[in-house]
C-alpha cells in the first residue's frame, strides 16, 4: 500500500538487527490463533461476547508492539507500521464495505425443493462467491436454502454441502472471494491473477456439485410422500430486493481491481500523500455509506436480522492477529531456508492443515512469508521486483507462481474442513440450528463429511494441478 513489493522485501531483508528476532516472539501469535481456534469451544459464552475478544487482541496485541518498538526502535515501528496500517486497514475496510453491500441484499421465498433445485442454489452460490465474497454469498442465501427445504425431514446434508460450496471453495477467483487472497493481493498478486486458479476452481465445484446431487437424490426417494406433497403446496415465488446493492458491489470490484499501485503507480510512492495511498479505502467508505443511505431499513435490518456484530468481531480478533502477526512474519522470513519447505504440495498441505484449525488469513499470509524467505526469492525479489521469470521460474508476489498457487488453494479450500477454518462456517452452522436443523457436532462434521468426502477431492486436486 505504502511501498511497493519490491520495495517492502528489499525492506524486510535488510532489517540486519530485526531479523535476529527469537522463536519465543511467536509465542503471542500462536496463543492468539488457539484462543480463536478453542475459545468457542472451552468458554463459549465468554467468548461470544466482542469485548472479550478485544481484550484478548490488546492483551497479545500490545505488549508485543512494546517490544518491537522499545527493542528495534525505528525497525520495530516500521514493521508495525506495514502488518497495522497498510495490512489491517485495508483488509478492515474491504470487509466492512462488503459486509454493509451484501447485507443489503436479500433473497426471500420458498420453491420445491427437488435436487436439482437444491443443487442449483449451491451451484449459485459457489459462483457468487467470487464476487461477494464467501461470506456475502452465504449469508444472501442460506436463508433461502433453508427455507425451500423446511418441509424436508434430510437437510443436514445440504447445510453441510453449502458450507464447503459457498462459505469456502466457491471464493478463490479474486481477491474478493476470500481474506487470504485479499492478503496476497496486497503482498503483490494482481487482481486477475486469480484466474489462474479457474482449473482448480472448476474441478473442485463441480465434484462436489456432482456428489451433492447424488446424495441428495439418495435423500429425496428416502423422504415421506406427505412431507413431498407439503412442500409441493407450500410455495412462495421467489423475491430479490435491495437491487441498487448490486450496482455497489460492482463498484467495490472495479475499485479494487483498478485503484491500487499495479495501476496507480503513484500510490506506492513513499512521499505519496495520504489521501492518495488510501484512496481505494476512501472509495470503498463512500460505496458503503451510499449503500447505507440507499438500503430499505426493512430490508437490512428486519428481513435479513442485520447486526454488526460480526464484523465488530472480525475487527476486534484480527487488530489481535496483524499485531502478533509481525515478529512471527519477520522470523519465518528469516528462517524460511530452515524450515525445510521447498515444493509445492509442501506449501499445499502445510497450509490447509493450518487453515483447518486456525484462521486461514494468517495461515496464508505466514506461509507467504516462508515462500518469501526462500533463496530463491530474495534472489528473484533483487532481480524482477517480485514479478516476472527469474531462472526459468515464473514469480508473483515475490515467491515462484506454483506456491502462491499452493497457498492460496489451500487456504480458502481447506478453511471448509472444520466448523473453525473460515468464519462462515459457524455462522451458517449457526443459522441452520436456529431452523431446527441438526448439526454434526465439531468432530462429527469432519468423521462424517470433511474427511471422507472434502480431503479426497483436496488430494486429487494437489495430484492433478500442483
């Protein structure tokens, strides 16, 4: 944001003093993502509360930037200075702005629920993913979804399936689909570059739009005559409103894709001024508040029961995260050569198992920080600037292409294998409990669902593609 790639890697590398940060300064780090990971869990009640969580984050959060500053001096407030202001900011901004857009958007009636209907509505969602984000998409159609199949006694599948569709896999086209790929888009990755992962994307939506199909085809001869003939009755055409939101949503995906350094140049000049290096985060508030002002208050806040409580939530946990995040970024760069990381399906699966159990935004942002710490990218970060062909090597964002790819796979992919991987999970999860739908409990999602069904499709994907 503040500098460029180039100039953001020269800068972490020549941190002489810095770089000499020890292991125990990731203490705070990893205690801040097992707080996320076991907090809903072992003190549930606790931690629903946003203020708890805002005091975990300061309790992490600000004795680790005292260290930084009153050890490394300028180093420290330098390093703070990029994971803080031009890291958490932005990421804040854009999800607060699509949060706002999408939940002005709402999508009310009740169909037949048929499987290919059912499969259909997965199918939507896991396209829209991309544009309105994993969590925009879900929360804009899992109220339908449950709806059309409420006379339906086999649902659970469905939810199941919607979570991996919808709330993960669909999001890996743009920086917008998914946190991680935000991150990486401001480490470097250009806006299309995403599209690279289309292949990977197809393949994996349709396997599983495939299996779901077939499942539910299983569980729809199962169902009772009466229950079918009920939800034949009971219909209700379905309704879209709050439209303009879709104008602004656009307005959200031109202003990412065309307001920053790749295409602005100026921005990432270090005496550029404020306004100009924030200016995609000024265009992003403004779309925002416009959406506000245009928004039916029935629409947001009774149709779709809007709150901004989850995105308080999000602000809260990652202001925590970014700020621990720093000594830990700076060490694994550091080390990355002695971490023994070298190949793709490395990188690939490293990765997902962290993504599984722990935010996948800091997973993938840690990860790109070893990839950048590699020989092989500090030598190809002084030659091209963290973009182009070094050695016959394709690099982006300043690690070779094939483990940006890795990274970003399996952070938005392997986010669907647990309740905790990415946070539409429990909120759909939580949603489909308030219709009465019971939900697999933490470890039964994945005895009866992830594993069987969502780590073999993961595999085939790092066989054939990585």
């Amino acid at each position: 944001m503040g500098v460029t790639i180039k100039e953001h890697l020269i800068f972490c590398f020549r941190m002489n003093d810095i770089t000499q940060l020890s292991a125990w300064t990731m203490v705070p780090f990893g205690l801040m993502l097992l707080a996320i990971a076991i907090g809903p869990l072992v003190a549930e009640k606790w931690w629903e509360k946003n203020g708890n969580k805002l005091l975990v984050s300061m309790v992490l959060g600000i004795p680790t930037a005292i260290y930084l500053m009153a050890k490394y001096g300028m180093d420290g407030v330098h390093a703070l200075e990029h994971q803080v202001v031009f890291d958490y900011i932005p990421f804040i901004v854009l999800l607060l702005t699509l949060y706002v857009v999408t939940g002005g958007i709402h999508l009310s009636g009740d169909i037949k629920a048929k499987p290919w209907v059912n499969t259909l509505f997965l199918a939507i969602g896991w396209l829209l993913a991309s544009v309105m984000g994993t969590t925009g998409a879900a929360m804009l159609l899992i109220r339908p979804v449950i709806t059309t199949n409420q006379q339906r006694k086999f649902t659970a599948h469905t939810v199941l399936f919607f979570i991996a569709l919808v709330a993960n896999c669909g999001g890996l086209l743009t920086p917008l689909g998914d946190p991680p790929l935000f991150m990486l888009f401001l480490r470097g990755a250009s806006f299309t570059w995403f599209l690279h992962l289309l292949p990977e994307w197809a393949f994996t939506g349709l396997i599983l739009l495939l299996i779901y199909f077939v499942m539910d085809t299983y569980y729809y001869k199962k169902e009772d005559w009466t229950a079918l003939s009920a939800d034949a009755r009971e219909t209700v055409p379905l309704k879209l409103t709050g439209t303009i939101n879709f104008v602004w949503l656009v307005g959200v995906v031109l202003s990412v894709a065309l307001i920053n350094e790749g295409m602005i140049p100026a921005m990432g000049r270090a005496d550029a001024p404020i306004w100009l290096k924030f200016l995609r985060e000024i265009v992003l508030l403004s779309i925002m508040i416009v959406s506000l002002y245009t928004t039916d208050r029935k629409v947001r806040y009774e149709d779709n029961k809007y709150t901004w409580d989850p995105i308080i939530e999000v602000a809260y946990l990652f202001f925590g995260i970014f700020t621990t995040m720093t000594p830990a970024l700076i060490f694994l760069r550091a080390h990355a050569a002695d971490l023994g990381f070298a190949h793709a399906w490395q990188f690939y699966y490293a990765t997902g198992a962290l993504s599984s159990f722990l935010d996948n935004t800091p997973t993938a942002v840690a990860f790109h920080g070893v990839a950048s710490g590699l020989p092989e990218s500090i030598a190809a970060m002084a030659a091209i600037g963290g973009e182009g062909i070094y050695n016959g090597m394709s690099f982006v964002a300043g690690i070779p292409e094939i483990l940006l790819k890795a990274i970003s796979l399996a952070a938005v992919m392997f986010g669907s294998l647990t309740y905790i991987g990415n946070g539409p999970n429990f909120m759909v999860k939580a949603i489909a409990e308030e219709n009465h739908i019971k939900m697999p409990t933490f470890f039964g999602y994945m005895m009866r669902f992830s594993l069987l069904i969502l780590l073999p499709v993961y595999v085939l994907v790092q066989l054939l593609f990585l």
